[in-house]
C-alpha cells in the first residue's frame, strides 16, 4: 500500500501475503470508524455488502514443514512473553529447543521480509523462547494428554526426531508409548552425531524431559533384532513404529579406500567423538561433502588438532547446499573450502592414509532443465591433498538388518523402506515406518513433520482396532535398558557387542551414479541435515498411495 491512508493505492506487484495493510486498516482497528455513512468505508460496511476476508497463509507458515504459526509467536516474543511464544510453538512443535537450533530455516528463505533487506531471524527467535523461558526457572512442558492407555500400547524404535515427535503425540492422545534405541542416550542423531557446539546437550534434554513428562518410556541399550526381535515387540503392542534414521555412510567406491581406519563416513567419526569424547590428533584432515553434516565434521576436525582442515566438494562453493551461516562460521574457524574436485584415489603407506588424490572438475553448459553436468577440467587436471583423516559424507542409508528377513516387507531401488505415503503403514498390518528410514536424509523439521504425521495415523489405525490383552516384554527388553539420563547414560547390559548374525536383503539397485562416473546430484532425492531441498523427494508417492504388495492377501 502506499498513498494517503483515506486514499490508498494498490500496487499488485509488490503486493504479498503479509496482510498488513488489513490488520492496520482504521475501519478494523477503530469499529467507530464504520459509523461514518459520509465515508466510503462506513458506507461500505453499512449496506452489508462485505465479501468474508479469507486469510491467508503467511509464506513463512506454507514453508514451514511443521507450519508452525511465526507471526504470532514472533509477536509475543516481542511483546516480552516468551512463556506465551513457546505455547504457540509447542501447539505444532514437539521439539522447540532441536528446530530452535538445527532446523534447516526454509520459514527464513520465505520470509517476506527478505525481498527488502534480510529475512526475520526466526530459527534465533524460537530458540530464545525457549532459553528465556528455562532461564527463568520453567520447563518446556508438554500439554498433558489423556490417561495413557486409552489408545493401547505402542512401540516406538529409535529415539531420533521423527521417534521424539510420534512419541509425544502418541502419549499426548492418550496411547501407553515405549520408546527403544540401540545408542547408549536418548535422542538418536540429535545426540550422537550432531556436535555439541551446534547442539546443546541442555536443550535436547529439555524436549526429551517434556516428553517424558507424559509417561513415555526410554528403554536404551536395547538393540531390535539383537536383543529382542521386530516380530516380538508386534505382538506385545498394538502398533509399531519403525524411526531408525539413515546411519550407515554410503562410501565412494574409489580405488583404497576400503581397509583403512583413518577413512570413515560422517555420522561414524561424529558419533565416535560425541560418545567416546575428543581425542586430540594432528595432520592434514579432508572431508568431501557439501552438506551441513559435512562441514560441522571438518569443525570437528579443527577442535581435534587437525591442521589443515579442507572441506572439498563437486560444486562450486557458492552453491554449496549446506547452511551459509555453518559454512561462514567453519572458514572463519579456519576450515579451506576446495571446489570444483572429485577423489579418485586414497594414498596409503604401510597400511596408513597419507593422501587423496583429486581430480579437477568443471561445469559444463546447462541442458533444457537448468543442470550443469560436470565434465573433466581441459587436460586432465588433477591435484593431491596430503591427509591423516579422510571422512566421506556424501550420503547415508538406513541400516535395516533389525527386519531379520521379515517377509512382506518392500524396501525401495535405494534401501528405504516403501510404506503407504498417506499413512506411513508398511505392507505389515500395525507396523508403521517414519522418517529417513522412509524419505532417506533430511533435516531435523522434516523428521519432526514426518513422526507427527504417521502418530496421526497409528492413532485412527490403533482406535479403529479392537482392543488387546497387555502382552509382557520379555525379559531381555526389561532388563536390557538402563534409563538413566535423558541425553547420557550407561548401555545396558543388553546392549553387548554381540553381532546380530542378521543381513539385509540383497538389493536388486542399479550401481549408483559414483560408480558410473556421472554427477550424483542429478537424480538425488535426498538431502542432509541443513541441505537445499531436492524436488523429486515425493515423486514416487504421488503415483500410488500406497505399494503393490500392501494389497496382497498374507497366507495364514
């Protein structure tokens, strides 16, 4: 809007969704105003002629996967009650403190604001409602629920974001919830692969102890398929609910790699040091990745002596699809970023890494979409790094060995479980799939939205069922976990290093583009925690609502 107020003029293209000129509107704010029959407005509203005002959904709230309602929490804050902002948050929001601190901002990047100068710092904002309201002496409860065991008993496997989030609201409606994770804490990646300097162990204990609150049970140091078997824990609970993330690192199936213990994947040599403590080490250390995983590792490289850190990549590094302010921060820590290269050999001496070698890479020009294909530089250029420690994350996959060959399971050409998209049911009555171990990696949000998405459905499955008989865990399950702190105990007894002599279903997937020397990128339909959204994520989903085999009759 811009003009007089009593003569306004409307400009449509640089009008958006902010509705700020309805709310500022005199005839809104001051009812009298519609009292003025000599007025356009106050004859207006006195032939009752008004067409309803539909509001609409403010951009930052369409992008939010959780849509979670910014405007109004964003006010309370700065009306200087963050009590109330976290009210607003926890409606929607099951782990405000984890999204305050690891979420991937897409509300940020839709901001209307930032067609002007910046985005509103909204991920900063709801992590302040939650310090303040803590520092102030408060929790960040949950609401309360119905008597648990009103919707019977589920079990909930892995205790990562998409596990918290069908954990609380499945407790919140009133189902008798108990959570089992193989790590030796409670809060899967959230506590053992994001560092502690991104991710306050505080914080996460503050949404882990708001869940607890309800009456959820956390059984740690249980590993399913080791311990106690998927098809036990069926048929003791009304529902099971598969929330194991993607932990396994795909490697870069390049010639010396394999055999070498300085060579590890991302989420093995975070989670080393979040559980067993920094070990300090010197050397050149390389980590090829481009998501946000990757760069808080080479951070984590540089605290443990590390010298020089060099962050390479396929892309240039202005299009790198980690998080800017996570990438400002690892240069500014002292971490090299190296462009434009792919490794085509790892260097090793007397059974020892001494280097990677690379090849120089260029973008070539974009087809009929948009994508740069990227080809060898002129003449073959290639280049070594000298390297003590090569960490590879480039992707990861679901570990699914706890399935123990469990007939009528589909998994995905990728290794993902293939579950009903409307629903999250596998091909298995009352066994539900959630999060990475479904979409493959994403952020913390999108795990979030995904768990509270299938608890909506294990509660219309599990209230349609009729009701069943209480069935006790066996005694592996009930002595196996040892609760004790939320973000860090002991293992169990249970939890020893027994293998699970289980292997996964060989899969029938084409070599991955690595293999075939294409970009990888192209037909990627995952991201890492902080990574730029990929479009095709869905693609198979739309197609069917649900897999082929899931229709099939099980024989008796």
């Amino acid at each position: 809007m811009e003009g007089r107020t009593h003569r306004p003029v409307h400009d449509e293209a640089r009008c958006s969704a902010c509705s700020i000129c309805v709310s500022l509107c005199p005839a809104v704010r001051y009812p009298e105003y519609r009292l003025t029959p000599h007025t356009v407005r106050g004859a207006v509203y006195a032939s009752g002629a008004l067409v309803p005002v539909v509001e609409e959904v403010r951009p930052c709230r369409a992008a939010c996967p959780l849509h979670q309602d910014v405007p109004v929490y964003c006010g309370e804050v700065a009306r200087g009650d963050a009590s109330a902002a976290l009210a607003v948050i926890r409606a929607t929001n099951p782990l405000p403190a984890v999204c305050g601190t690891v979420c991937n901002r897409s509300c940020e990047r839709a901001c209307v604001r930032a067609r002007v100068d910046q985005g509103v710092q909204i991920r900063a904002t709801k992590r302040f409602a939650v310090e303040e309201v803590l520092r102030a002496g408060g929790a960040a409860a949950a609401v309360p629920g119905p008597p648990a065991g009103g919707l019977g008993t589920v079990a909930i496997v892995g205790s990562g974001p998409a596990g918290l989030a069908v954990a609380h609201d499945l407790a919140a409606a009133g189902a008798r919830v108990t959570v089992f994770d193989d790590q030796p804490c409670v809060g899967g990646m959230l506590a053992c692969a994001v560092p502690s300097f991104v991710m306050p162990r505080d914080l996460l204990a503050a949404d882990v102890e708001a869940i607890r609150a309800l009456g959820v049970e956390f059984r740690i140091g249980v590993r399913v398929g080791r311990d106690i078997s998927l098809e036990t824990l069926r048929r003791g609970h009304d529902a099971v609910v598969l929330a194991v993330g993607a932990w396994r690192g795909r490697p870069l199936g390049i010639a010396g790699e394999r055999g070498l213990e300085d060579v590890v994947d991302h989420v093995e040599f975070a989670r080393r040091v979040s559980l067993e403590g920094p070990r300090r080490r010197g050397g050149p250390a390389v980590v090829f990745g481009g998501s946000t995983a990757a760069v808080d590792c080479a951070r984590i490289a540089v605290r443990l002596g590390c010298r020089p850190v060099t962050l390479a990549w396929r892309r240039p590094a202005e299009r790198l699809p980690c998080d800017a302010e996570t990438l400002a921060d690892a240069i500014e820590e002292g971490v090299r970023v190296l462009e434009l290269v792919r490794p085509t050999e790892v260097r090793a001496e007397g059974g020892r890494l001494c280097g990677v070698r690379f090849e120089r890479l260029r973008e070539d020009e974009p087809d009929a979409w948009g994508f740069r294909p990227l080809v060898p530089a002129e003449g073959g250029e290639t280049l070594e790094l000298p390297a003590s420690l090569l960490v590879v994350a480039v992707d990861r996959a679901p570990d699914l060995r706890l399935l123990g060959g469990m007939p009528g399971l589909i998994r995905t050409a990728l290794g993902f479980l293939a579950v009903d998209p409307a629903t999250g049911m596998t091909a298995l009555p009352g066994l539900f799939a959630a999060g990475e171990v479904v979409s493959g990696p994403k952020g913390a949000v999108e795990a979030v939205a995904a768990g509270r998405k299938v608890a909506a459905a294990v509660v219309a499955w599990t209230a349609a069922q009729p009701r069943r008989a209480d069935v006790p865990a066996p005694a592996s399950a009930r002595t196996g976990g040892v609760e004790r702190d939320p973000v860090a105990g002991p293992v169990g007894e249970a939890a020893s290093n027994r293998t699970a002599g289980l292997s996964p279903r060989p899969s029938r997937a084409k070599p991955r583009a690595e293999a075939r020397g294409s970009d990888p990128e192209r037909p990627s339909r995952s991201r890492d925690r902080g990574g730029a959204p990929k479009q095709g994520a869905a693609r198979g989903a739309k197609r069917s609502r649900q897999p082929a085999a899931v229709t099939t009759k099980r024989k008796r």
